[in-house]
C-alpha cells in the first residue's frame, strides 16, 4: 500500500486531489491557504479534508519509520524469515506489527528464558506437540544441575509454553476483540479515603460497572481521574472461563498428559500475562477514544468562542467586578488602547454607591464611552444592576461578557509587556473590555486549556489537546482575517505563514516605520520571503490603503485578474468593489487560466460584493431576569433566560445570571434522541430554560430547555 492508498482508505476523494494536496504541504503551504487558495489545484476540498490528508501522511510516514526500524531490528538478531518479511511489509495496522515483534523485543529476563537456559525448550516442544502420555519419564530425561526433580523441569517447560501462547498473534488479536465487545469497567472505593472532603463528587463510582464499550467519553475519563486522585480502584474485566476457552479450542489437541500440561500452561499464560496485558491495552484505547471525543468538544466550543460576535471599535468602559477589594475600572479606546483606570466601591462594606455613581458618569463622559463590558465572576449582578440605575447623558450599551482566563491573561508575559506599569488587576480590566471588542483578538493570547470551555481538558492527552486546540485558533483566525496595523504579537503568530517570531518582527517594523500602507510593504519586513508572504498576504487587511484590494480577501495573485475585470467593464478596481451590477456582468470564463480556475474566481467574485465581509455576527446585549441574583432566589418551575457557556458530551451549562451555571443534561435539551448537543445548542446562544432543581449546599442547579 503506497501514501495515496493509504490517506484514500480514509479520505474519500480521488487520488489527484490527494497528491496535490500533499505536495503543496510538501511546499510549506499552510492548510488554510490551500483550502481559501488552492481549490481548483485540491478539487475544492475543505480546511478538515486537508487536515485529515496531512495527518494521515503523518501517520502513515510514522508506520514506515516503525515497519523499518522493526525490520532492521530483527534482522540483526538473525531471525527474519522471508514469511516474517512479508508479514511486517504488508500490515500496515501498527499494532499488528507490535504483535509479528513482540517474540524479538528487548524485555526483562523470563521464567521461560531461565526454562530455556536450564536446556527445557526441547521439552516444552514435545508438550507442545501433546502425543505424549508419560511426561514424568520424558521430564526425566531433562533434569541437571540446575533441574533437580520432574516437577522442576514441568514446570519450565510449561513456562516456555505459556510465552509462546503469549506471543501468539492469532490469540492476542481475538483476545482484544472479546475485551472490546464484553469487557466490564468495574470500580471499588478505597476505604480509607471515602469519607475525604474531595472524594464525595466520585461518590458514584465508589461501587460501579457498566459495559466499556458504552461508557460515555465523560463517565471514564471521570473514573480515570477518581483513580488518580487515588479515591477509588478501577478494573478492566472479562468473564475469563470465556477467554480461557477460547484459548483451549485453539491450542488443546486431544487428552494426553501432555495436553493437560499444555492446559495448565493456558491458564497460566492467561493470568499471568494475557489478560494483564490485553486489559491495560483496553483501557489504554478506551482512554485514547475518550480523549479524542473530549478534545473534540473543546476543540467545538473554542471555534465557538473565538468566533463569538464582537461589538467592533467602540469605546468601551471594562468593569471586573468585586465587593470588599471594589470594582477594577478601566477605559478603552477604539483600538483596545487604555486611557484610565480608577476602583469605586459601590457593594458592601464600603457602600460607596453615589460616589461611585458619579465617578462612573464622569469616565463616561469624558472618555466618550459607548459601551460597558462588566465581568461576569464575583458581584457581577450586582454591579450590573448597579450600572443599570445610572442615569447616563446619552444611550450606553451594557454587556456581561465571560472573564474566563483573564486572571491567566493578566499575570503572563503578553500582558506584562503590554502593560508593564500596571499591575494584574488592571490588565485583568482590560481584557474584559477587549473580549467585549473583539474576542478572537483577545482571546489568542490566553492558553485555550485556560479559558474555561470543555471537559476534562487536564486529563487528556496534553500534545494532541495542544495540536488541536492550535489548529482551531489557526482556522478562527485565518476565517476572519486580521488588520495588520492594530493586531498583537499573539494574533499575527496564528497568520498563515507568520508565526511567532515572524510575528515579533512584524510588529517591531511597524512600530519603527509606522502603519503598512499596502500589503507589498509586507516584504520589507527582515526575514519575511516570498514563501511567507504568498501564505499570508490575503489574511491581512489594510483599511483605507492605497490599494482598496488590500482590504479583502482577494490574494494579490490575482490582482491583475481583478483589474482586468474592471478594465472591461470601464470602471475602476475602487468602483467595482461592492458594485453588484457590474459584478453580475462578470463572465468568468473569460478569465479562466491554467493556473487560475473558476473556483478561484467565484471566490474572487464573491468577495468583491462584500469585501473584507467579517464573518462574526455582532454582539448583542442580553437582559437576564431582574429578580434573579443569587442562587437563593431560584425556585423549581421557574422559566428563565440564559446564556450557553459551555458545552459538554453529556449537556450544555447556561448561566442564568447567577454565580454557578446549571446544567441542561442531553436528555433535556429536546424531546427525541440527542447524540451531539452541539447540533442543539451553540455556545453563547440565548436560550429559555426552566429550573428542574436547585441543590444550594452542592451549588448545583438542574435546568431543561424550554422549546
């Protein structure tokens, strides 16, 4: 099976699409531009297709580079049969050819190795074969030194024969298959830590088993985790009389006394090494299948995140709310840029309302503020119905926006250069109004585990979380576009072709030789190459410079086809941008080149009636209930509206204006079968829920959605 082959067994698309694709990868193009600029070379296949071929080419280099070492080791060992060749050079299932190695893999010293060095493999091949009645006397003949009686020398031959069974793939292979139908998740609480603070939200799983084929992603990774944290024990279990059956029909012969050593041998191989084994590589692959479906959904509801409506360049007054340490103020101006920060003490103990009042529209007025972004942790209601009773000189949005990670914000580096003279609980206020602005820009400078959307993102597999998780950020940046002149370090590192360090540079030259005027100035940035530039030019946008493309996603290879458009028609490049009759008068064939196809140029199309088009709706404030402000005011029964904050495999919390959200379950998010809650609800969505329970002791709240 060649690359093509393989990544075709996976990706369902014809194979010039596939060798494309892979060789504009091989050209260090980046995933987002192939998918937005390369259509008509990869047959029009989507950002998640590409990721998919570049992954599987990943994989399938990484099953040569194993096939190769596994040969070569075995090679040098004297013991690779042109069978055992074949075998490994046609499998392409790595644990398949983890199996065809095990018997020539480096281990500790065995019982069957210490058998074998006594002189008991020729033993253990006449047991093996199991014509032989009188194994006493056959053992007799093998004692020495080192054997001193017939048992001793039984009993290492059946060690021998044990390994063997062990090694033996048909066996392994059909053992994992019956652990994976019918093995048991079963837990058991340690005693000793069951009545611990901590441990009573495992209580659930202090006596539990169920199918683990049919546990949910979140329900083992739960158990996983109580096993940790060291509170409860957990195995992997089979009905082993099953298994050990299963062993016996395809060794047993017959019922000679050596068959019933041979007997002896299954067992003990079962127990001893098989199923220790084949359960851990269960639970590992269990594991490994919970991750991918956590990351998943943290991966879903980043994209969501990043890509949640922004309020645009307003002038917005940031609020991080507090009740003994007071309200952290700050004002922005439209480019997120701090221009005062002050505290007013409003909530109790100080009790500074008219004082702060005052100070309030004081800042709005002299800062000409538009809009109010007030965190949503501690006091958050409060100071919102506090905002609310100012009577403020002119109209004044008010926003709750979530301050999930902006404490990890305000105490990194980024913030730190930011704002190297304020301290965390000003940066903190900042970034509550930036997120209000614009949350992608704001959010790519935070850590995604931080941010507070997901499940278990801890205790996942931290590289894949991370590799996923960037690919997100990638994408959500590259699907908006940045303005080159405004954006951070943070958000020009996601630009297809940028990077980090490429994004340092970017930023120092523009400080030096101020604002990019068009996008060929990209160039004269130290180090940027043609390479980067091609990648990221049609990312970036540059308002009200001197070439009006510049400001949409038009790739500056197709300028001329642009220009040419508009030569045609008569008019200005300038006067056919957004000019939808003269747009429609386009006929695109005319323009078609061996290089560029009609794909490309619908696109082109497409972005000259609305260019530069953000493809974020905008932000809209959201009324909770009034009378609602704490969770001792929520009652059963009653009908409330919400925000979606967070989404999981098992349901979706809203925030219904208190401190703890409450969970909609995926079997109260409708009527009917759920299997993903993301095809139900999206995160910050506004929705109607209706208050199922309310557990003030445990802070929890039981809520269903009201349709």
């Amino acid at each position: 099976m060649n690359q093509i082959q393989f990544i075709k067994s996976a990706v369902n698309t014809a194979d010039k699409n596939i060798e494309a694709t892979l060789k504009l990868l091989s050209e260090d193009c980046t995933i987002p531009f192939i998918s937005r600029y390369r259509k008509d070379t990869t047959g029009n296949l989507d950002e998640v297709q590409i990721e998919d071929i570049a992954k599987l080419s990943k994989q399938y280099d990484e099953i040569i580079k194993r096939k190769d070492s596994v040969l070569k080791t075995i090679l040098e060992q004297g013991q690779l049969s042109p069978e055992l060749k074949a075998k490994i050079e046609n499998s392409f299932d790595l644990q398949e050819i983890e199996d065809l190695y095990f018997p020539f893999k480096k281990k500790k010293k065995t019982k069957a190795d210490v058998a074998r060095e006594n002189g008991l493999e020729p033993l253990a091949k006449i047991i093996m074969s199991q014509n032989a009645d009188d194994v006493d006397f056959i053992a007799s003949k093998y004692l020495n030194d080192k054997v001193g009686n017939e048992d001793e020398a039984l009993q290492g031959a059946r060690d021998i024969i044990a390994e063997w069974i062990n090694e033996n793939i048909y066996i392994r292979k059909n053992l994992r298959r019956l652990f994976q139908r019918k093995a048991a998740v079963t837990t058991k609480v340690v005693k000793k830590k069951a009545e611990e603070d901590d441990a009573q939200k495992f209580k659930q799983y202090f006596d539990w088993s169920e199918s683990l084929s049919k546990a949910p992603s979140h329900r083992l990774l739960a158990m996983l985790r109580a096993e940790n944290e060291g509170f409860i024990k957990l195995k992997i279990e089979i009905d082993n009389d099953e298994a050990i059956d299963f062993i016996e029909q395809n060794v047993l012969k017959g019922k000679t006394e050596s068959a019933k050593q041979v007997q002896f041998a299954i067992k003990d191989s079962y127990k001893r090494l098989l199923e220790p084994a084949i359960s851990n590589e269960t639970l590992q692959e269990a594991k490994a299948k919970a991750d991918a479906k956590a990351i998943d959904v943290f991966a879903q509801n980043l994209g969501q995140l990043l890509l949640a409506p922004p309020l645009g360049e307003k002038r917005i007054l940031a609020i991080d709310p507090g009740f003994r340490s007071g309200c952290k103020i700050v004002c922005l101006d439209e480019k997120g840029d701090l221009l005062y920060n002050e505290t007013i003490y409003p909530h109790a103990p100080q009790n500074e309302t008219a004082m702060a009042m005052k100070k309030i529209r004081s800042m709005v007025n002299a800062y000409n503020i538009e809009a109010i972004s007030i965190g949503n942790g501690t006091a958050s209601r409060e100071t919102e119905f506090f905002i609310k009773k100012i009577a403020f000189d002119k109209p004044v949005q008010v926003f709750v926006v979530s301050e999930a990670g902006a404490s990890v914000y305000s105490a990194s580096k980024i913030a730190r250069d930011e704002f190297p003279n304020y301290d965390v609980t000003v940066r903190g206020s900042v970034s509550i109004g930036r997120r209000l602005s614009d949350p992608l820009a704001e959010l790519v400078k935070i850590d995604a585990k931080s941010i507070g959307v997901g499940q278990y993102q801890h205790d996942v597999d931290q590289t894949k979380l991370k590799e996923e998780l960037d690919t997100v950020v990638v994408r959500c940046v590259n699907s908006v576009g940045i303005n080159i002149n405004t954006a951070s370090k943070s958000l020009l590192s996601y630009v297809s072709g940028i990077g980090e360090k490429m994004a340092e540079n970017i930023v120092a030259y523009r400080s030096e030789n101020g604002p990019f005027e068009d996008r060929k100035k990209l160039k004269k940035v130290p180090r940027l190459g043609e390479k980067a530039y091609q990648q990221a030019a049609a990312f970036i946008r540059i308002k009200d410079g001197k070439n009006p493309l510049d400001n949409s996603a038009v790739h500056p290879e197709t300028y001329k086809i642009v220009e040419q458009m508009a030569k045609d028609l008569k008019i200005s490049v300038k006067e056919l941008i957004g000019n939808k009759e003269k747009i429609s008068q386009i006929k695109l064939e005319n323009y078609s080149t061996s290089e560029i196809g009609i794909l490309t140029l619908k696109d082109i199309v497409k972005e000259l009636e609305k260019p530069g088009l953000d493809p974020r709706k905008s932000a809209k404030v959201f009324e909770f209930d009034p009378n609602v402000k704490s969770i001792k005011d929520l009652r059963s029964g009653m009908i409330l509206p919400g925000i979606v904050n967070n989404i999981t495999a098992f349901g979706c919390f809203v925030d219904v204006g208190v401190k703890e959200s409450g969970l909609v379950h995926i079997s109260q998010l409708k009527e009917g079968f759920v299997s993903d809650v993301n095809e139900v609800v999206k995160l910050h969505q506004h929705v109607q829920v209706k208050v199922v329970e309310v557990d003030e002791d445990r802070k929890r709240i039981q809520l269903t959605m009201v349709l």
